[in-house]
C-alpha cells in the first residue's frame, strides 16, 4: 500500500491510488506500506535506490555522476520516482511521467533526449525497453527495505511456501 497516499479518493486506477477494495485487506497475510508511516500490524517498507545501469551495455555509475538527466516514469505514481532522484541529488532537466504499463516504443523514447543527454527510468520500464535501447538509456534498480516485528514472520511464510508450494490459491 502506498504509505503516503494510503486510500487517497478511495478511487481505484488511473482516478485514484487504489489497485484493489479496501476490504480485500482482511484477507492478506500482510500489509506492506511503502513510504509514510506504517500503523501498527502493518509492515514498513521504503525502497533503496542501487547504482545506475545502462540497458545497452551494463554498465553501471553512481547516480550523482550521471548528468544532463531526462527521468521518465511509467508506474502507479511517478512522482514517486522524480522524488527520489531529488533525494539522492540528482535534478534532471525534464521529468515525463507516462501512464502506469505504458507500451513504450523505440520512437517514442528516443524523441525525449535531446545531444549529450541520458534517460533515466525505473527498473520496471527498462524490462520494457531492452529489445530497442540506446548507449544513453539508464535504469534505476531499487531494493526492498522492509521494517518492523512482522518481517521475520513474512519472510519466514515466503520461505516455507517456496520449499513446499501449495495448490490452495489463497496461499
């Protein structure tokens, strides 16, 4: 659950943050918040930025080093993304923000870019645009933090249902 917005307009996607019904809460095994602050029994979460790669060629730069940035976005709340390079000192020149699974093409990308400028996207949107990426396309990977009592039990179900996985569709 997006700790800041939580249920916003109680609108599901695109009108608002919500994927799922509220309700649907009294059948997880957990909640996960990502950002803000979690309320007690749920899990905090807040995602780690990693070192900048570039999905031509693999390699990888600190982010501070890149320059002259174009940050694009096409998840559930772009902001979020345009956000966190601010945090970790990076202002790109332009910020676009796409729709959530936007179908992206090579055309389409390649016009965002001006000379001597880099595009940098989430890790999601880069699985997207392998098969026709550029030497100045980058990716951001992100790690999972997760915090709080109930960690050890999540990870500890995950684990079980990893060496025995079940038919039952709700587990």
């Amino acid at each position: 659950m997006d700790g800041v917005r939580r249920f916003g307009n109680g609108w599901w996607l695109p009108a608002g943050p919500m994927r799922e019904r509220a309700s649907r809460l009294k059948q997880v095994d957990a909640v996960i918040v990502n950002g803000g602050e979690a309320q007690p029994e749920e899990i905090a979460m807040h995602l780690q930025p990693g070192i900048a790669t570039n999905l031509l060629t693999g390699e990888t730069q600190p982010l501070h080093q890149l320059n002259n940035i174009v940050a694009m976005a096409g998840i559930g709340h772009p902001p979020r993304f345009f956000t966190t390079l601010k945090q970790q000192g990076v202002n790109p020149v332009a910020e676009i923000a796409f729709a959530d699974h936007h179908a992206y093409s090579e055309a389409e990308l390649s016009g965002l870019t001006l000379a001597g400028q880099n595009l940098l996207m989430t890790e999601k949107d880069a699985v997207k645009c392998r098969n026709f990426a550029q030497q100045n396309w980058w990716y951001l990977p992100v790690d999972a933090v997760l915090q709080g009592s109930g960690v050890e039990s999540l990870l500890s179900d995950i684990e079980q249902l990893c060496r025995h996985p079940t038919s039952d569709p709700q587990h």
